[in-house]
C-alpha cells in the first residue's frame, strides 16, 4: 500500500473530496503510471508545461491549472484545461471567458483567496473577491463560471494556525455562496489542503485536495 492508495483510503471519508495529483516538473511517464492506476485529475502550475505534457497523454485526463496564471499565457491552455483555481483579478477572468469562446467551450475557475499571513502568496483578500464577484461585468462571462474558491495556507508547523486559515477559506466559500450563487448548485469548491496539510483541509471541508509530494516526491 503507498501514498495513493493511503490517500484513496482517506479520501472514502470524505466523499465530496476530490484529489488533485500535482505533477509539476515531472516527467509524463509518472503521470501515467497514476493516470493507469485510475487518476484522472492532474494539477500544474505552469500553463507551457501543461500543454506540453497534455499533447503527450491521454485525452480524457482533467487538467487543472493550479499556479498564478498570466492573461496572456490563457490562450496556451484554453483549448482543453478543466478548471482553474487561481483567479485573482476581473481582467484574468474576463481573458478566460474570451478564449474559452472562441473554443465553444467553458472554463470552470475558482478565485484564489488570500488566507495566509505570509506576504508572497497570490490571491484576493476577502472583501476584494466579494467586490469581483458583485461586479456586473462579471455576470456576463458566461464562458468562464465561477465554481468556488482556492486557498494556500502559510508554511508553518503551527497547525493553530492553518486551521484558523481554512476555517477563513471556508468561511469566505459560504459568504460568497449565500450572497451570490444560492440558486447555483455548480458553486460548490472549495479547493485546499497540500501535502503536508491536507488532513486540517479535509476537516476543514476541503473539496478539492492538491497532493505532489506525496504522491511523486519531493521536487
Ligand atoms: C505545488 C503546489 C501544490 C502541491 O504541493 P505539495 O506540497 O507538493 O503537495 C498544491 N497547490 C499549489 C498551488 C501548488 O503550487
């Protein structure tokens, strides 16, 4: 039994979790070795490299771009991405709902919310993403629906701390949910947990779990 089975296993728990395989820098032989044990959703931060790695594997593989996300990088993976978790402005997201259109298709995407105390990490305050989210341009993007929400908590061994993080993520998910999406029921992520924290995320009512090092090791 290895870490995707002890993850499995965990995950029969929590039933409206999902595992997010995070293989950023490695090689697509890793990625199939999951993807032929049944994992279909793969998460990278890097729009180049997930292009590269998805004209190389299978087709039905759910792509998921997890890292800050540049406009003029969007057209690189609107052809196929499945969702993506880092929304943090209006004009990113009104770039997305245009390249999605002109692939007749949607693009699912949660915006990135800044729970950490650290002062590096992306991501929109709380009241910022409730004003994106208000903002009645951004009820015209129909090609790019807003389904939840993402967080990182701090790196830190304090797991107070991290707690109090989610709790926020979580609490920031139901605020937007009751004020602005309570006759959607396709508003219903709340991606967050990695490797270290996943089972404070999970307590928490994560959705979405981002696992990489455990799963393919360290990078
Ligand atoms: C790299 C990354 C992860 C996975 O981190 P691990 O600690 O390797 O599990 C999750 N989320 C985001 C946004 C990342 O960039």
């Amino acid at each position: 039994m290895d870490a995707y089975d002890r993850l499995q296993q965990e995950l029969r728990a929590h039933p409206h979790a999902r595992l997010v395989a995070v293989s950023k820098t490695k090689p697509v032989e890793q990625i199939l070795a999951l993807y032929q044990r049944g994992q279909r959703i793969f998460g990278e931060n890097k729009p180049q490299e997930m292009a590269q790695k998805q004209a190389l594997l299978p087709t039905d593989i759910d792509w998921h771009l997890i890292g800050h996300l540049q406009t003029n990088k969007v057209k690189l993976i609107a052809p196929f991405v499945g969702l993506i978790h880092s929304v943090d402005s209006l004009r990113l997201l009104m770039e997305i709902d245009k390249q999605a259109q002109r692939f007749e298709r949607t693009i699912p995407c949660l915006l990135q919310i800044k729970i950490a105390q650290e002062e590096s990490k992306f991501g929109l305050a709380p009241e910022a993403a409730m004003a994106l989210v208000a903002d009645p341009q951004r009820a015209k993007l129909v090609n790019a629906p807003l389904v939840g929400v993402m967080g990182l908590a701090t790196f830190t061994e304090d797991t107070t701390q991290i707690k109090e993080e989610f709790a926020l993520l979580q609490q920031v998910f139901q605020q937007l949910k009751t004020t602005f999406f309570a006759a959607d029921p396709s508003f219903r992520e709340c991606s967050m947990g990695m490797s270290d924290d996943y089972p404070l995320a999970l307590e928490a009512g994560s959705t979405m779990i981002r696992i990489g090092t455990l799963l393919f090791g360290q990078r």
